[in-house]
C-alpha cells in the first residue's frame, strides 16, 4: 500500500485537529487525531520561537507559528495533510483585524477547514478548570487574566505589553531586579544579593557594564525575563530587595483576579486556572498569590497549575468540531 494513500485513510477515518499556543517566548502546536471513544490522542508535538505580533512583528510571529505546525507534522511522521479543527491561542490576537490576519495566514498555508483564533486565557481556562469558566491568570513573558462565568460572559484584565503594563509579567520581575540593581550601585537603595546572581548570570562583573551584557546577547527583552526565575529564587532565600519585588507582583496578580471575580462571579467561588513560566516555574511566587487572595478573601473554588496551555488549544478544536 502506498504510504500516502494509507495517512490519507487515516485522516479521513480519524480526523486531524490542531491545538497552538503562542506566547512571547515559545510557540506549541499539537497535532493530534480523534480517536474511537472521541477523544483527542497527541500525534505530533512542534515547538517555535514567539508568535506574538506585538512583540516581534507579523511576518516573523507568523513565521514561527508555521515552524511549529510543520514541526507536528514531522513528528508525527505525516506528510502535511487536511487538518479538519484548528485552535489558536496567540499572545497579541487581542483585535478583530489581528484574529482574521491570523487566519488568513494559516488558510493560505494550511489546509485548514475550520480554524478559530481565541484568547490564551481560554485555552488555560479550558485545560485547567472543571468546566471551562472560572479566573485564568497568566504570568509569563507578559501577564493577562482572563475570566468566563457559567452564563458564557468573559472579560480581560490586563495584557497592555510590556511598555506601559504586563506587570508582574517576568520582564517586569526582570526590569524590576535591574533597576534594584542599579539603585543599589549608586547608593540610592539598599544593597541586595540580586547583584551578585544576576552579574554572575550575565557573565559580567560590575554593574555598569549589564547594558552593554544585554545587547550582546541580541534580544533585550527576553534577557530581561528569564532574570524572572532567578528574582524569585533569591526572594525565597529572604533577600528584602527581591522579596519585595516578588510580593508586589503577587499584589497584581491578585488584583487582576479581584477585578475579574467583582465582574464575573461575584461573592462566589470560583476556579482558578495559573499559568506562565512564572506562576508555573515558582511555587514560592504562587503562594505569595495565594497569600494576596486570602487577603482579599477572594474565595476560590479548586487551583490547578496549566504548564501546557495548549492541551486546552487541542480540546477547543476537538469542541469547535462536533
């Protein structure tokens, strides 16, 4: 039997749907069949830099989301093929032109039959809530919470990018530390065992030479937040300096949340999806969080980490299908 009549009989037989993900950072494409019982089984796993139009321009946000589906494909060993459900959750989708320049792009390159472009809180409510609504809040290379209640009305707080919002984003923790830094070397603020971290992890040895550190390494911005990590570790080490950076970011992450259960569910319980690099990456970071909500006494119903948002993009696609 020919290997392309037999994908080809096992694509009509089992359609292919597609889940993607795309932050500031990293671009996940799914491929995955649905299998006898209905279900969606993981074919193929692709993985790009960032796909977030705002954040690095359309062309090369579209080039990465393209390496990550051709990407699914290989490692499914398929050729490409027919993909009969496809959700994308792009960082930077935010508007209506955006969405359908989305989708123009992948119907031009793929062979797509239907395709939805969705907000990245969806994707991280449907995988980490037991019914897709509740409160997600996301705390990677930018932040954004997104909430939905059980009558269908979402809402967004948050997700203005990094010039003039994302905080408590790990660029913000990163900047954050920086300017700590800085402050520190000239005297304005107190010393802090930031410095030494950071310097070491810059490979340079005073301060005044991070800057020139940073634009070696080409892109600024995601040199920034992957300092995110480090801040966190030295705050749970009790350093002042940072653990106060870090308790002001959990003072956002919350009032995202507050704003978003005031709107959606108020006086309510509700589930609470946590997602991003961040979030994920730092149990000290969360309960900082989840020291800021009992504050509030914002109540929540069930907290699931999401360190794979794109599960929820596959289940959205299987959804949108039937």
């Amino acid at each position: 039997m020919d290997t392309h009549d037999a994908e080809s009989r096992l694509t009509l037989a089992h359609p292919l749907m597609l889940g993607v993900d795309g932050g500031g950072t990293k671009t996940q494409a799914w491929l995955a069949r649905v299998d006898d019982q209905g279900q969606p089984q993981v074919l193929g796993r692709g993985i790009a830099g960032s796909s977030n139009k705002v954040a690095i321009g359309f062309e090369s946000a579209m080039a990465n989301l393209g390496d990550a589906i051709k990407q699914a494909f290989a490692d499914a060993q398929l050729a490409m093929s027919p993909i009969a459900s496809a959700a994308f959750a792009l960082a930077g989708s935010g508007t209506e032109e955006v969405r359908q320049q989305i989708l123009d792009f992948v119907k031009q390159n793929f062979l797509v039959e239907s395709a939805s472009v969705i907000h990245d809180g969806q994707a991280v409510l449907q995988a980490g809530t037991p019914d897709g609504w509740g409160i997600a809040m996301i705390a990677g290379t930018g932040t954004v919470a997104y909430g939905a209640n059980s009558l269908g009305k979402t809402a967004v707080v948050g997700g203005w990018g990094y010039w003039f919002g994302d905080e408590g984003s790990a660029y913000w923790l990163g900047q954050s530390a920086l300017r700590a830094i800085s402050h520190a070397a000239d005297g304005r603020a107190d010393p802090t065992a930031l410095t030494a971290v950071i310097l070491n992890k810059l490979e340079t040895r005073e301060p005044r030479e991070i800057l020139a550190a940073l634009l070696r390494k080409g892109d600024v911005r995601r040199e920034i937040a992957n300092l995110a990590e480090l801040v966190c570790q030295v705050a749970e080490q009790q350093d002042d300096v940072a653990n106060q950076i870090v308790n002001q970011a959990a003072q956002h992450w919350s009032r995202h949340i507050e704003c978003l259960a005031q709107q959606l569910v108020p006086d309510e319980p509700f589930p609470l999806a946590l997602a991003g690099g961040v979030l994920c990456g730092s149990s000290y970071a969360r309960s900082r969080l989840i020291e800021q909500l009992e504050a509030k006494q914002l109540r929540t119903s069930s907290v699931e980490f999401v360190s794979e948002p794109v599960v929820g993009c596959v289940q959205l696609a299987l959804k949108y299908s039937v």
